[in-house]
C-alpha cells in the first residue's frame, strides 16, 4: 500500500477535471455503498453527477483532486470554511490512503482559515471512516434524492482540540 501510495499528489480541481470527478463519484457510489444502500438509492444518488448542481458544488467549494501518474483517483470538497461537502475515491483505490490524503488536507486547510470545527454528513458507508479519524456524530439525517430516501450522519470534527487550531478569542 505505501509503495502505491508514495506516488499520490493532491492538486487543485481544474476545468477538465469535471467529466473524471463525476465517473469516480458514479462509480463510487455504484461499487462502495452495495452493503448500505439499495440499488435505487444507489441509482438516485449517483444520477446526481448527471446534473448542473454537480459541477456547481464542485466549483462552489475548494476541490482536491487526488492524482496518480498524473490521472484523478478521488476527490473532496470544502464548502465554505468549515464542511466536506463531499470525498470520493475510485473503488479500485479504497481503503489505500486516498482518502486520508484528502481528508487530511481539508482538516489543514480549514484549520488554516481559522475554523474550529468541520462538519461533514457521513453516509453509512463513509461514518466508520470519519469515526477512526475523530469525527463525532451528532445527528441522524434522512434526504430525498431523485424520489428515494437516504440515511446520513451529520459528524463533528474539532480542530482545536485536535492540535490543529488554537482557539480563538475574538482578537485579530
């Protein structure tokens, strides 16, 4: 694994990038969330990627593109300063470390900006990942997407109690 790994870069998205992030979002969703979501919710949820709201939360935020021999095999984004609006890795590539790159540098960047704490709502699949990393739970989410009901978890991450932060007391 850290032979594989050795070679990641992160990189900021570019315009091109767009058609790659959502086949990795789509196949993701497909291939990863199996155990925890049926095959309609499945359906709807990666549909997603086929709409303009994609590109726009992509663009919206600050997105990370994980790279390998130069070719983007996960990706997450930073809505506003202190929530991941998404984090997604190829299937071939999970559970490799991609994911903890990108996580990673969202905690730094946004420890960077001044932000507390980050937020993120963990699907089912994703909750044990964030869990490990210190993310607590804090409310149970059910979402419409594309006519079907989806179970999230809204999760906390405190940055200053993490080292990555020092508090704030309002002085500039």
């Amino acid at each position: 694994m850290a032979d594989r790994m050795s070679g990641a870069t992160l990189r900021p998205m570019l315009p091109t990038d767009g058609p790659m992030l959502a086949s990795i979002f789509q196949a993701s969703i497909e291939t990863l969330t199996e155990e925890d979501y049926s095959d309609d919710q499945r359906e709807a949820w990666a549909a997603l990627a086929d709409t303009p709201d994609f590109a726009k939360r992509l663009t919206g935020g600050l997105t990370l593109v994980a790279s390998l021999a130069g070719e983007p095999v996960g990706f997450a984004v930073l809505e506003g300063k202190d929530k991941i609006g998404m984090l997604y890795v190829a299937p071939d590539l999970a559970r490799q470390g991609i994911a903890t790159m990108l996580c990673d540098a969202l905690q730094r960047i946004a420890a960077g900006r001044g932000t507390a704490k980050l937020i993120v709502d963990a699907s089912d699949t994703a909750r044990d990942f964030f869990m490990v990393r210190g993310f607590v739970p804090m409310v149970r989410n059910m979402v419409s997407v594309g006519g079907e009901w989806l179970g999230n978890t809204t999760m906390e991450f405190d940055l200053v109690a993490a080292g990555l932060n020092k508090p704030t007391d309002g002085a500039s």
